[in-house]
C-alpha cells in the first residue's frame, strides 16, 4: 500500500523470486535497501548477475559503490540516487511526504551509455520523475552534502529544521555543517554546483519548516539506522574533523534550553573517519 498526493497505489500480492529460484541473469538490477541490509541484499540477488547486468544503487551516502564493485565489479556497477521523503505508518502502508519523487542514474565515468539510454526508455511514463544524467557521481555527491548536513543537524539537535533555525545560533549550526559537507565533496573531486548550495541553503534554512531527516524519524521509534553512510568518506582536509567539532561544540551549549530537549554530550562530529 502507497499513500502519496501523487496517486495512491494498493498491489496485494506484488511478484517476488527467491533467490534460489533465479533461473538467468537479470538485465538490470534496481537495489533500494538501507545500508546495514546491504550484505543481505546482495545474497539475494547474486544469483541474477550476469556478464550484461547492470546494478542501479539508489542508497544514501558513497560506501556501498566500493561495496558492490568489490563484489560485482565496476563495469556493472551504475550511479544513482533518488529524492524522495516517505515513511511507514503503524500498519506497514507506504507514506509520501510530500511532492519530491525523482530518481537520477548514469554511468560513474560520465557520458550517456546505450544501456543508461535504455533503462531511461523503460522508466519513461513511470508515475515518478526519472533522469538518466550524463554526470551521475556528481549528482551523488551533491546529494551527499544536503543529506549529511540535514541529518547531522536534525539527528544533533533532535529537532526539524524550523525549529533549529529559530533557535539562538541554530542558524549557524546548520550553516556551518553545510560548510564542511561541501568541503569533503570538494576534496573528493565533486565540488557542489553554485545551483545546489543555493537550494540547500534555502531548505535548510527555512523559518517554520518540519523538514528532518529519516534518519531522526528512525532513532525517535528506537529504529536501526545508517550511521555509518554519514562517516564513511575519508577523503576530507586534514583540519575536517577538528573544525567540524569545533563547529558543533560552540554552539551546543545554547541549544538544549532553546529547542526544549536534552542533549547528549557530543565529543566527535557524525561524520568522523574511522581512525
């Protein structure tokens, strides 16, 4: 069951396989899981690569690519990435929170392949808005940098955005995570577009908006989450996490009493390396 202002959807008994029932390889391969079901995931659906197959990752954060080319290999391996904010409610159904619902994909070297080509042929006239990109890797990334400033600072402060920016300093907060996001994209070879910082800036910054991250809606139901995609990127400037931490802990102390909640004491940034 989907509930979405874009159509609702009810598919009683939705085709499914068992991976030891795959009889061929699959031409395509659409992975949406959350990070920590990854290994999972890819037993499953082992069976289905071929030489031809194309996998199409739509996780959040980076790991999983090095993940699945360790696996797979590169050569089938696509970029991709989808904007969508939806939740599952007390009974299970699929909720679409607002108007977003798009899904990019391409080749990780740039440029539009035939097999990129074609799977954009299948998904036109689909109920949601797809783009085959000929630059992919940066979409990624640039998704990246709005994901892990919004849920480090909704995660932090256990608050929407709204209520952050209203808060003593709560703008700088947010400001400043958006900062160092941007630099770990730009170490990384992906140097966010002047577009992108400017809608994200917007967005999270808005007076009054409920936007958090998915991420706080699963620890606030005790939920697992995916916290290793917001600290899995070691490509960063030498001073990234001494400055991000300091970025946090200048301005936490006015934040517990501003937003009415407890905070924990924070010693290290979300997305600090594993060294």
């Amino acid at each position: 069951m989907i509930r979405s202002g874009k159509g609702d959807a009810n598919v009683p008994s939705p085709r499914t396989i068992l991976a030891e029932s795959i009889a061929e390889p699959f031409d395509l391969i659409l992975l949406g899981c959350k990070a920590y079901d990854l290994d999972g995931a890819i037993a499953a659906f082992a069976p289905a690569v071929g030489p031809a197959t194309a996998i199409l990752p739509v996780l959040n954060g980076m790991r999983h690519l090095e993940v699945l080319d360790a696996r797979f290999g590169r050569a089938r391996v696509l970029a991709g990435q989808c904007i969508i904010a939806a939740t599952l409610d007390e009974r299970g159904a699929i909720i679409h929170m607002n108007e977003n619902h798009s899904l990019t994909f391409g080749e990780r070297d740039k440029g539009l392949s035939e097999r990129v080509q074609a799977i954009a042929a299948v998904m036109a006239g689909a109920r949601f808005e797809p783009r085959a990109s000929d630059n992919a890797m940066q979409d990624m990334w640039e998704k990246w940098v709005v994901l892990a400033t919004l849920a480090g600072s909704t995660c932090l402060m256990r608050a929407a955005v709204g209520d952050i920016v209203a808060a003593p300093a709560g703008s700088d907060v947010v400001a400043r995570m958006l900062e160092d996001c941007v630099a770990i994209a730009t170490a990384n070879g992906h140097a966010p577009r002047a577009d992108l910082i400017e809608r994200a800036v917007a967005a999270l910054s808005e007076p009054g908006s409920a936007l958090t991250a998915s991420m706080l809606r699963d620890i606030e139901r005790g939920a697992e989450i995916e916290a290793d995609t917001a600290r899995e990127d070691r490509r960063m400037p030498p001073s990234m996490p001494q400055a991000a931490c300091e970025s946090i802990c200048t301005m936490l102390p006015e934040m517990p009493s501003a937003l009415g909640v407890k905070m924990p004491m924070v010693t290290m940034p979300m997305w600090a390396t594993d060294e």
